[in-house]
C-alpha cells in the first residue's frame, strides 16, 4: 500500500493480466504489469483477421485481446511499461466524461516524463477528442486520444479506459524502445484493410517517442512517486 493506493507488481503472461477483476468492493488500485514473453493486444472490437497468424507463430507472440478499445499493443519484454490504475466511482479521481476521466493519469504521466529529463516544452496531454488516422484502428499508437502524452509531437503514453457501474480500469504503456518491422509482420493483414499497398510504410513512418534511456524500474518508481494522494 502507498496512501490510499493498493499497488501490486505482478510478472507473467499478458492474457491473464487483461481478464484481471479490481477488487470488491472496490478501492484504488495500481497495477504494474511486466510480461514475461511478447504479446500482441488487439483491442476490444479489433477483428482477429488484422494479425497474420504464422508470423505471430514464427516470432513466438501471443495474440491476446483486451477489454478496452483501441488498436493494438505489441508488448514485448522490456520494451514497453504496462501500468493500470483502477478508480472506483465514488473516487474524487473519478470523472462522468469518459473523455474527461483520462485527464489525471495523463498529467501524472507528463510529470512522470519530466522526472525521467524530458524537457517539459517537448511533452504535452491531448485534451481534445479522439484523433484518428487510417492506420489508428489497427495500431494504437497511430492515433492520439483524451490524456495520452506526446513529446515533441511523436506519442509516448497510450492510455484505453473499461468501464463498469463501478470502476473505471485505466490501462497506460510507455514505450521504451519501438520495432516498427515487427508490428509491420505481425499486422500485415490489418495494414493492408486500412492503407492498402501503403499500410507497411506508413507503420514504418509513424511518428513515436519511445524513452530509449530509461529503465523499467525508472520508470515505474516515477510513476508511484507521482501518485496522487
């Protein structure tokens, strides 16, 4: 415990961790998450025909589904923090604007940056609504949404919200390195739904801030000695 947070770091397969239930009744919650072996996270509605099968097989990825929406994580040890936080609805954290519920956890994670030397010209929390790019429904990071961070422009935190009559679980990553090559493998077939012929290239192109000097347990103490009180 840390305040009025419970804070659990677990390490395991990705699957699992996306079926987790908050507790009951519910409380605050922080839940760090490190996988043990690489993952591929299509979002909620994402159709499962946006993964080539035999290259997730040959490159030894799982191919695992959230409950949240959005477009896919690649979860590879290592490379990117996994970090959820868990509101109950009667929380001061808690926030009836689905949009507006994502505010806090971006600002933390805007300090979060900050505190890991980013300058804090370079680091800015989308306020406005969704914005979507032809790639975006198959790859989250091609598209911005409420309280998720970029530095210099290029995005660094994704942020996706489940919400229940009583909790809303935050999920949050971080990227600290990024293979572009490998999402290109994994999701050829989504990329080509989305931008045909292009769809490769423009993943290749796609403008992302991983925090290329940073450590998971860097990050992840940045995080808990951000949290609000």
């Amino acid at each position: 415990m840390t305040g009025r947070w419970s804070i659990e770091q677990l390490a395991g397969a990705a699957g699992p961790f996306h079926g987790r239930d908050p507790s009951d009744p519910p409380r605050r919650e922080m839940w760090v998450f490190t996988v043990d072996r690489p993952a591929l996270v299509l979002g909620s509605t994402q159709p499962a025909t946006d993964v080539d099968t035999g290259a997730a097989e040959r490159l030894g990825v799982d191919v695992v589904r959230r409950r949240s929406g959005g477009g896919a994580v690649l979860l590879d040890p290592g490379a990117v923090v996994w970090v959820d936080a868990v509101v109950p609805r009667d929380d001061e954290l808690w926030h009836d604007d689905v949009g507006r519920a994502f505010a806090w956890l971006g600002q933390l994670w805007a300090r979060v940056l900050g505190d890991l030397g980013v300058p804090p010209d370079q680091v800015a929390v989308h306020e406005a609504g969704l914005v979507t790019t032809p790639l975006s429904p198959v790859v989250c990071f091609a598209g911005l949404g409420p309280g998720e961070v970029t530095v210099g422009g290029a995005k660094a935190v994704g942020i996706s919200q489940r919400r229940t009559r009583s909790t809303a679980r935050l999920q949050s990553s971080v990227l600290l390195s990024w293979d572009a090559e490998r999402q290109v493998a994994l999701l050829a077939p989504g990329l080509a739904r989305v931008a045909g012929s292009a769809g490769a290239r423009h993943l290749r192109d796609l403008p992302v801030a991983p925090m290329t000097t940073s450590t998971t347990t860097d990050v992840v103490d940045a995080v808990l000695a951000r949290l609000p009180s």
